[in-house]
C-alpha cells in the first residue's frame, strides 16, 4: 500500500531531527525554502505574504527569549520594510522576504515587561520611552530608535489622559530599569522631558505643539488641533461663492432671526410649534410646564435677533483671550434660564454624544484658542464662519447650549461680513450632524462644506420680509418635517 503524503502545516522549520524529512519534502516541491531552515507547504503564495501572516511565531522561533523592544515595541508592530527590533542574550540579524530581524544584545524581559505574541514578550512603557531615547545609529531603512518628539507626543498624551501620577510612576519605574539596561543618558532625557511637561523645568526641551502648549499652561488637544488644520488647508478649494445679505434690517431681519432661533432649538430636541414659539419670543408667552425650554428659544433670540451682537466678527477680536470671553459671554445669555448648565462657565467634566468624546475640560482653553488662531486666518467669510462653528463644535466647551453658541457665532461671521445666514431646518437636521460626523471620525471635510452650501442656499431663497410668505417657502420646503426616505430639503432651482 503506498504511503500517504504527508499534510505539511504552512510554516515548517526545520533542523534537528526533522531535517532530512524537509529536505526531501522540498526536493520533491511539496515544501518551498523562504529562510534559513524556514520553509512553507504554500508553495505557490509569494513568500512576503507567508512570513506576513505567520511573522511573530517566526520571530519567536529565530529569537528564543528575546523581547520586543525599542521602535517595535513603542509602535506596536513591525517597521513598514518588516523590520523587527529586539532585545536578548545573543546579537542576531535575519533577512528574510517581508521581515527584518535585529536583535540587539541586552537585557532580556525585565521585571514589568508584558506577554506578547507567540510566547514574546515586550518592553514595558517606561522600558520602551528610555530604549527610544537612545542615541541610534541611523540606518538606510528604519532606525531602531522613534524621533524624540515622538517620545514627547507620547509622554503628553499620558499626562493628558491619565494625568500627573502616571508620568511621576513611569519616571520611578524607569530610574529602578535604567541600571539595568545601561542608559543613563536616556534616562537623563525622559527626566529632563516629563520635568518639563509637569511644569517644574525649563520648557525649552520641548519641541511639539503640544507639550509647548502644556508647558504653557494651555494644553491642548492635538487630535483636533490635526482637524482643524485639515480643514483650514481644504476649505480655499471648497468654499461656496459669496452671497450677500439682503435681509439687514426692519421686518425681514426679524423673521430671518427668529427662525434662526427656532430651528437651532428645535434640531437639539426643544421643540415647540411655530405659533407657541412667537408667542413666547415676540408676546412674553412663558409655557408654565415648559419655562426653561421657552428661555432657551428667548436666549438664542437675544443673540442672532440682536443686530449689535449678530454683526460682530471673530476678527474683531484683539487675541484668543478676548475670543473666549466673548464666547462665555454668549452661552450666559443663551443658557440664562437654565441654572443647571452653568451659564457661561466652561464644562469641568468631560462630555461626549454617542461614541465621540468632546475634548477633556482641562484641554479646552488651549484648544479652543488654536482653532480660533485657525479661524482668524481664514481669508473669506464663509471659510472662518465654517472654521469657527466646528470648531465650537468639536470642543463642546460648555455642558448644554454647545450645538446653537457655535450656530449663532458661525452666522454672526456671515452677517458681519454681508453674506447669508445659515439655518439648518428640522427636515436637514440628519444632513447636518451626519456632516460633522464625517469630518469628526473621518477626517473627511467634504460633506460639511457642501452641507454648509446647500443649507445657505435654502437660507437665501426664503422670501424673509414678509412673514406669511416666508412660512410658505419653509413649508414648501419640507423644513418643518423630520427627515424620512423620500423626504428630505427641497430648493427652489432659482436659487443662488
């Protein structure tokens, strides 16, 4: 009876006791040779893509003991040429298709060294920020060693994130490691770094954005500050063209304001029928069940039906302190009835919608004075209207009112200028959070500018001076219904 043929795995090392086997399967074509006593039963996969799919028991096999260390281990996978940085009793370099193998003699796992793939193990944070604050020898490819101000991106977003005692625990953990693995030096670095992001040494080692601005006492959100900048380098290609205001003053500017008011309440859920709302703005109504979802539709009123407040542009703010003040001063008038939210205080506890967490308390000042840095540089109306209203957004820098402040400063920068408000009907109220959240999660600017447009486009061709034949284009707008399948902003075509 002839013998079965044998059921290879994909990787197979050979050596030892199994060699002369292998030897014969790859003779045979049953195995292919991709390494050193390396082989695989895919003889027809490009090896790049076996090692890819099999590389830490590869690893684990040609580096017995070792630990996953400097650049490896602070990013968290291999360099994109496949390189892999270790550490271990023997000095060793592998080249083989898709990975690099370099491993360094040293000090295998230490004590708070953590289980890793296929039996490894990695260098523990504090290992990891002193091993890459070694001086590397720069190679042709990927150097062993991340740059320093990665190290400090990384040494901030711990103290943003888990605050003070977890630097100071890092920094003794890594005074007891650094006997250990010989780098002096680089401990005299991370010290010299977290000293001065807490504040206690000279800020003049610091070289990000961030542990800058930390060291400043205006710490920041680098995440979104990343976001705004995105949307300030796309928004010259994206902008809309202008559209002057017409509606500036007497009957028409009261109408366009209070639907401006009504429908930035109604689209955060304070929802009243349109007679209920002008009888509480324009007739002193106070709903008896209702008083601070009536104060809420005044609040907003007082501050895009005021044409002193309406009309004031953020350039017309000296620097980032008077913009702040300035914003405070607004959420006091619109959250005025509501005690509960603090009117006109920042947030001291963190806030978030869904999945998406607003920018922590500590990290709002700092961040809300870059995007407004941002804004002011704007060169067109439109492009710092839309910087400034997701901005605000995008911080949510009070507890309640965040959604209708950043609308009201956002029309306020049109109107200053002498363009178009712009109003998000109920029916567009899917269409708008949807736009943010794309620029939010995804980084993708484009939905929000075209939302932006099309939502002043609808603005512009209301006819505002009359009140009966502005309800009527709302209404034949669909602007009071909430948004379904086959429902959704119509648009006069003669609309500009």
């Amino acid at each position: 009876m002839p013998k079965s043929r044998i059921q290879w795995p994909e990787i197979v090392f050979g050596g030892g006791s199994a060699s002369s086997r292998v030897s014969r399967a790859a003779a045979k074509g049953e195995l292919t040779r991709i390494g050193p006593a390396l082989y695989t039963s895919r003889t027809g996969d490009a090896p790049v893509h076996v090692v890819a799919r099999h590389l830490w028991p590869i690893v684990a096999h040609y580096a017995p003991g070792a630990v996953v260390s400097h650049r490896t281990a602070f990013d968290g996978r291999p360099g994109a040429d496949g390189t892999v940085f270790m550490t271990g009793p023997v000095q060793k370099r592998l080249d083989i298709p898709g990975l690099q193998l370099r491993v360094a003699q040293g000090p295998a796992s230490l004590p708070g060294d953590q289980p890793f793939l296929a039996g490894l193990s990695i260098a523990s944070e504090p290992r990891l920020l002193l091993e890459n604050l070694t001086i590397a020898r720069q190679r042709t490819t990927v150097r062993r060693t991340v740059p320093r101000e990665a190290v400090e991106e990384r040494l901030e977003t711990i103290l943003r994130s888990r605050g003070e005692s977890a630097l100071n625990a890092i920094r003794d953990r890594a005074r007891e490691l650094a006997p250990l693995l010989g780098v002096g030096r680089a401990m005299a670095r991370l010290d010299t770094l977290i000293s001065a992001l807490l504040g206690s040494r000279s800020a003049r080692s610091l070289v990000t954005s961030a542990g800058k601005a930390r060291a400043t006492g205006a710490p920041i959100d680098p995440e979104r500050i990343e976001r705004f900048e995105l949307l300030a380098r796309t928004l010259p290609s994206m902008t809309p063209p202008a559209r002057l205001d017409t509606v500036t003053s007497g009957a028409a500017f009261e109408h366009l304001a209070f639907f401006d008011a009504y429908f930035s309440n109604y689209i955060e859920g304070t929802e009243f029928e349109v007679d209920e709302a002008r009888a509480i703005i324009f007739g002193g109504a106070i709903p008896v069940r209702r008083p601070e979802d009536a104060h809420d539709i005044l609040g907003t009123y007082r501050l895009v039906g005021s044409p002193t407040w309406i009309r004031r542009s953020v350039v017309a703010d000296l620097n980032a302190e008077a913009f702040l003040a300035r914003l405070a001063d607004a959420h006091r008038v619109l959250m005025e009835g509501r005690p509960g939210a603090a009117p006109g205080e920042w947030k001291t506890r963190p806030n978030q919608a869904g999945v998406t967490r607003f920018v922590e308390p500590e990290l709002t000042h700092g961040t809300l004075a870059r995007g407004w840095e941002l804004a002011r540089a704007a060169r067109t109306a439109v492009q710092r209207a839309a910087m400034i209203m997701f901005v605000v957004t995008e911080v949510h820098p009070f507890t309640d009112g965040n959604g209708r402040v950043a609308r009201a400063f956002m029309n306020a920068e049109l109107a200053s200028a002498g363009e178009r408000r712009i109003i998000i009907p109920t029916v567009f109220r899917d269409d708008y959070l949807g736009a943010l959240r794309a620029l939010s999660r995804q980084d993708n600017p484009t939905p929000f500018m075209l939302m932006l447009d099309q939502a002043q486009r609808f603005t512009a061709s209301v006819r505002w001076a009359d009140y009966a034949h502005a309800l009527e284009d709302l209404t034949v707008a669909n602007a009071f219904l909430l948004s379904e399948p086959g429902v959704g902003l119509r648009i006069p075509r003669t609309a500009v």
